[in-house]
C-alpha cells in the first residue's frame, strides 16, 4: 500500500530540488527515498524507476520554463521580447539547474505527452519573439534552434563556472542579445 501523501508529484518535485541542490547525477532511487524518508522500493508504486523520474523532472523543468518565458515575453516586441526571453532562459538555469539538465535529450513520446505540449508552449513564446523580426518563414526553424542553442549554451556554461575570462558575464550577456538582434533584423525577411 502506498505510503499516505506520497504520490508520483511528491516524488518528482523531492527529486527535482535535489536535483538542483546537488545536481542531477547524484540524483538516485535511494537519494530522493532518504529525502522523504521512505525506503527506495516504495519509491517504485510511484514512479517506474530513475529514467522515468528523470524524464518527470524533465517535464517539470520544461513546464516550469515555459511558464517563465510566457510571462517574461507577453506584451513585449523585439529586441526587448528577446532580452526578456533570454533572460528568463539564463534566470531559469541559475535557480534550477538540475531540473534543467534532465531536460537535455528528454523527448517526447507522443502528441500527447506533457513533454510534448510543454515544449509547444516553448516554441510558442520563442516563436512570438522571433515574429517582429519578420523572418522569411523558411529560416524560422534555423532561427528557432539557433536562439534555443546560444541561450542554452551561454546558461549552461554559465552555472557550470565555465566562463572564467576577467570579462564580466553581464556584459557578455548584453552584448550576445544585441549580436543576435542585429543578426535577426539582417536576415532576409519574408
């Protein structure tokens, strides 16, 4: 019989902030059982094991981000949507590192998966920020993967004390977002 309070979103979110407080290879069965004082089999009435509690950690992470680049971006146009976005990318990866990292190689199952529609919403709030920039329909993609990767590898380098040059990574940061403006407003548009 499963343990009272204990349920699949219990184990998930107990995983994800171990996740992040300590990264998430050190991430186990027996790790988050400890955090919420069960034995690890228990764990098992919940989840099917850790690649399907990475993969829920993973689902909450792109959920989460999501969320985050919706509200950063609504109401906003351009060069300022696209700062907010990235800013919300890079923000996200310093407070969650963990759950962000089960994101990299998490697919989708199917059209209905909730990995699946929380990285619809994703590509929603990075397409609207791309939509002023008046992109020629069959560069959207190229556009797409390019802002999802630059945002991705800065964030990423960034919390994994990657960037050890005396330059400050505030300024980089500015200065990657009008790079990338100015190369979205100088491709050819529609």
């Amino acid at each position: 019989m499963p343990r009272a309070g204990l349920d699949a979103a219990v184990v998930t979110q107990a995983a994800a902030a171990l996740a992040d407080e300590a990264g998430l290879a050190q991430v186990s069965m027996s790790t988050v059982a400890e955090r919420l004082g069960v034995r690890a089999p228990s764990l098992y009435k919940h989840v099917d094991g850790l690649s399907d509690l990475t993969r829920r950690i993973a689902v909450v992470a792109v959920a989460e981000l999501s969320e985050a680049l919706r509200d950063a971006t609504q109401g906003r146009a351009g060069k300022d949507a696209l700062a907010a976005a990235a800013g919300a990318v890079r923000q996200y990866v310093r407070e969650h590192p963990g759950r962000y990292a089960a994101t990299t190689g998490a697919r989708p199952e199917d059209a209905d998966d909730p990995l699946t529609l929380a990285l619809d919403r994703t590509l929603t709030s990075f397409e609207a920020v791309l939509r002023d920039y008046g992109l020629d329909p069959a560069d959207q993609v190229h556009a797409l993967r390019m802002l999802r990767s630059v945002l991705h590898g800065f964030a990423t380098l960034e919390v994994s004390g990657g960037f050890q040059m005396g330059t400050d990574v505030d300024e980089s940061f500015a200065w990657m977002i009008d790079f990338l403006d100015r190369g979205l407003r100088a491709a050819p548009a529609r």
